[in-house]
C-alpha cells in the first residue's frame, strides 16, 4: 500500500464470481481494498489487474452490489459485496 | 420462501400453492432443457446461479408482478444442477379471476427472469464438449461452421 493512502479512506470488497467469469478469473470470490471514494467500474479495474485470468473478462461487465444490479457508475462502500454477472441465461 | 430447488419440479405442487375458489383462470409456464436443430447434441444442461441475489430478485419480481395484477396469485420455481433435456429447469404458475390477467402475469414473471435473475446455463453435450450458453440462446463459442 502507497505510504501516502490514508487507511480510514480505504474500503475493502468482497467480490464474486459467477460462472464463465469465475472459470475465467480461477476462483470464485476475492477480497478487493481500495480508497474511497470508489464506484463498482473502479472495483472491476482492480480486479483486471490484479488477477491475470480476469484480463478476459469485460471491461463493463454486468454487476451487482449487496443482491442488486447496479451501475459500474454506483459507489461502494467498505464491506460491499461487489458481484460480476455474465450475461443473464436464465429460465 | 425460497425459489431455487436441486430436484425435479412439481407443477401440482406449485398450482396448489396458488389455487383459490376466486381465481378463475390458471396459466403454467415451463421451461425445458431442450436439444432442438440449432442445438449441437445438447445432453443436458448444468444449471448455476448466485443464489443469494436470485432468493431476493424472485422477491422483486413477484412484487412487480403483484403490483401490475394486484388480483394474481404466482408461484414460480427454479431449478439448479445438472437437467437432462426434456426435463423442465423453470416453472411458474399464475393464477388469476380471469384468464387475461393469468397469461400476461406468467408471461412477465418468464420475461423478468430472463431479464434479471442472475442464473447461468452450460450446455453438456453428446461429444463430451462442454459450452457456457449466452442470453440469445446461442453457445458462447460456437465452432467456425456454423
């Protein structure tokens, strides 16, 4: 972590993966932290880079925070579960 | 109340669920893992979802249903796992005084689910190929022939 970041700025995620995209990243959740404030678009960021099998997936993916679809533009907040859809295949 | 189930449904069950001496017409929808001409040798089709967030979205979806037909009683119920072709993965049952209400309740629960209920299909098929199946219906990777 950068000396500069301010810990009480920092938020930590709990992403989920679902189908395609958690064969793709090799696992099927992560802890994510970064300084708020931040959107859900910053949380699919970070992922991309930090884990090399999430480079597939796509940059504006479908997502959800706390059970509900949202926005890449949407704030999250500490504690958030941040989720990563694939295009919806139900029924 | 929960939506999601591992084993064969039960339209008697869910019909029973919504029966009432007031509702005059009952309409059924169900979904069927398929194995038609576009499909390549589909087997069966291994259901998954993010469980939690279908539990709650089913209950949103209900609510906007119950909202348009406040008359309606609906049942619905998905199934997860792996569903051998010819046997049903959704079903939902709308039960309302009249027949009109009925259809266009279930036909909007079937609509919403293909919309927001965050549930991913992958095909198994006779070859031994395995492919994730995108919202049109098609595989995600189809071979260059087709």
């Amino acid at each position: 972590m950068p000396a500069t970041v301010d810990t009480a700025t920092l938020a930590t995620v709990r992403v989920r993966f679902f189908a395609r995209y958690a064969e793709l990243v090799g696992r099927s959740e992560a802890a994510v932290s970064l300084p708020l404030p931040a959107t859900v678009g910053d949380v699919v960021r970070r992922v991309r880079e930090d884990f090399p099998g999430a480079r597939a997936l796509p940059a504006r993916p479908l997502a959800a925070v706390n059970l509900k679809q949202a926005k890449l533009e949407a704030r999250v907040q500490d504690g958030d579960e941040v989720a990563l859809l694939p295009p919806i295949a139900g029924g | 109340m929960t939506y999601l189930t591992r084993d064969a449904l039960s339209v008697d069950q869910l019909v029973a669920q919504v029966a009432a001496s007031t509702l005059g017409g009952t309409c059924v929808f169900l979904g069927t893992v398929r194995n038609g001409p576009d499909e390549d040798g589909v087997t069966a089709i291994e259901y998954s979802a993010y469980e939690e967030m279908v539990e709650a979205e089913f209950g949103r979806l209900v609510a906007d249903a119950r909202d348009r037909w406040p008359e309606a009683r609906i049942a619905v119920r998905h199934r997860l796992g792996t569903i051998p072709v010819g046997e049903a993965s959704i079903a939902i049952v709308a039960a309302a005084p009249h027949r009109a209400q009925a259809f266009e309740a279930c036909r909007y629960v079937i609509e919403g689910v293909k919309q927001r209920i965050p549930v991913w299909k992958k095909e198994l098929r006779v070859d031994g190929s395995e492919v994730w199946v995108d919202p049109a219906g098609r595989p995600t990777a189809k071979p260059s022939h087709v």
